[in-house]
C-alpha cells in the first residue's frame, strides 16, 4: 500500500494519528467494543465516526483499505441507512440523551446482523447522556459483544462518568493548524484565497466550522450578526443592551434552545474579548477574528478585564441552570 493511497481516502482535515490508527485497526481486524472519540466540535469525531462505521460494515474482501466505497455495504452506508449502523444523539428540545433511547440503542445492537456484519452504535454527543442512561450503557459495556462497536463523541473526557472512559479506547482529537485548513479550503473546495484565509482564522483550528462558514452563507450571516450584536451591544445604553439581548436570545425561543443560544453568544462574546486583549497586547496577528478588525479596533478596551470576570460568571450562571436571559442580561448590567 501506497502512502499516498492511504493520504487520498482519507475523510479528516488534520487529526491524521486518528486516521492512521482507524485505518490500521480495520487493516488488522484489531477491533475494541467501544471507543470513545473525544474533543471540541467540529474537528471531525463525526466524520471519523462515520468512516470507522462504514469500514467495519464494508464487504470488501481482500481490501487493504476499507471501507472500499464501492460495495452494497458501503453504499447503503454512504446514504445513511445500512441497517446495522444506529446513530443517536440528543433531541434539539431536550435536556439530555434518555434512557429509552439507550433501551432502543442496545436492543438494536443485540440484534444479529443480516449479513452477519459488524453492528455499530454511535453516541454523538455522549456529555448529554442522562444518568439512568449511562448506567444501562455502563452494563452494556461491562459485557462486550462479539461484532458489536459502540463509538462515543464527547466535547472532553472529564464531561463522561470515569467509568465509561476506562472501558473504552479513547482517541483524542487536537485543534488543526491553520495552515492545513487553509489549503484544504483551497484544494478541495475551491474557495478563493481571501476566503480560505478568512475562514481558516475565524475556525480557530475547527476544519468542520470552516467548511460550515464557506459552504453555508446563512451560517455565516449568522455568526457575523452576532459579532456585530456585540459590537453593538458595548457601544449602547442600557436600555438599548436589553433589548440587545431580546434579540440574540429571540422571542419565543425557550428550554434548552434558550441556553444553548445564551451559552452561544457567551462563547462568541469570550473569544471576541480575546481577541480585544490580544489587540491591546499588539498582537493582532494572533487573533480569531481579523475579518472584523476594523469593528473592534472602534471599541474602547477601557473596562475590558471587567468584562471578562463577568462574562466568566455569566458561564457559571448558565451551568447552574440560571435563566439564560438572566445570565445575559447579567453581563448588560455589570459592564
Ligand atoms: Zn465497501
């Protein structure tokens, strides 16, 4: 096998030890029963989960590397409905992964396979598990199945029960270099060179969110009125502030669609005052959002370090299961 064979399958920007590692374990037949893939969002544990699925699920015989992409397998795979690939993730309205989920998930995987098949259950977002859940997952674990696979995503380690982490291989998932972003932007998807250089930055090492920004406008419409509602937000009155904040959170946005709202404009707001500091420190070269550093430039950094105390506490507010609107209007208040 080639090297260069092996470069041209591969579905991960960056993060090439974990592709190795997948790629060998597959070429080997070195199969653990569960694995946990952990590590900010959008660095590919999605993708890497999909690619290992489809490589445990492919028919190809005789194949250095799998999965072939050809076979009935890896097609029905490609278009998400191989029978023996389950995916399970939290619902957008509710607060956590819940046990009658896991009871599907496992009595999916207990079914014997078609085709006798690898069966693959994957976890995304494996932090939003409920407690009930983890335990019936936990007795899942602790009795391994021949030919069945539990692949988890996690934003980190520390947010999964330890007794989860220590019966699974663990591959860990690392920001990207700019750099390899940037050229994959260019080389694969054709974005011109202002755009990959944009994007590339404002990703902050993230290849999936870059990839999100260039292909999807809305996204990036999005995001870019979020810096401005920042912006915005420093530069007015108090009143004005609250209903600054309205407008973030929306109207009749509530429940765990609320938090998550709140908790991501606190994330953008955090490393918007990041960049601010790095400003102040002259080391613009350095910062995430230099495609809006004419905006920020207009900002006083009087009152900067106070900010960012408060936006820290904010965080907390939201952990604590504060009302989001109250979290963020705890910020409009104190600054
Ligand atoms: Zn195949």
């Amino acid at each position: 096998m080639k090297s260069g064979d092996l470069k041209s399958n591969c579905p991960l920007v960056g993060n090439s030890h974990i592709f190795e590692f997948l790629t060998k374990s597959l070429a080997k037949k070195n199969i653990s029963g569960s694995y946990i893939f952990a590590g900010p969002a959008n660095l590919g544990k999605a993708t890497a989960a999909n690619f290992f699925a489809r490589g445990l699920v492919c028919e190809a015989k005789n194949q250095l590397i799998l999965p072939c992409g050809k076979c009935p397998a890896c097609l029905e795979a490609a278009k998400n409905i191989h029978g023996d690939i389950y995916l399970i993730k939290k619902e957008p309205d509710k607060k956590n992964i819940s046990i009658e989920q896991i009871r599907d998930f496992i009595r999916n995987l207990n079914m014997s396979s078609f085709l006798n098949s690898y069966k693959v259950g994957i976890i995304k977002g494996a932090e939003n598990l409920s407690e009930s859940a983890v335990n019936a997952l936990l007795k899942t674990l602790e009795e391994p199945k021949i030919k069945v696979v539990i692949i988890l995503t996690a934003i980190d380690l520390d947010s999964l029960p330890k007794t989860i982490v220590s019966r699974s291989q663990v591959l860990n998932f690392r920001a990207v270099a700019g750099d390899i972003i940037y050229d994959e932007l260019i080389k694969n998807h054709k974005a011109s060179r202002s755009q990959a250089k944009n994007f590339s930055r404002l990703s902050a090492g993230r290849p999936a969110l870059a990839l999100k920004f260039f292909q999807d406008e809305e996204y990036y419409k999005n995001y870019k009125s979020g810096v401005e509602s920042f912006v915005g937000l420093l530069n007015s009155d108090i009143n004005d502030r609250f209903s600054a904040i309205e407008n973030i959170l929306g109207k009749d946005v509530k429940g765990q669609e609320a938090v998550k709202a709140a908790s991501g404009a606190i994330d953008l707001w955090q490393n918007l005052t990041r960049d601010l500091m790095l400003m102040g420190l002259n080391l613009t070269d350095l910062i995430q959002h230099e495609a809006f550093i004419k905006e920020l430039e207009a900002l006083s950094l009087a009152g900067l370090l106070n900010l960012i105390n408060i936006l820290k506490q904010s965080r907390k507010y939201l952990a604590a299961n504060v009302n989001p609107k109250l979290a963020l209007e705890n910020v409009a208040v104190s600054f």
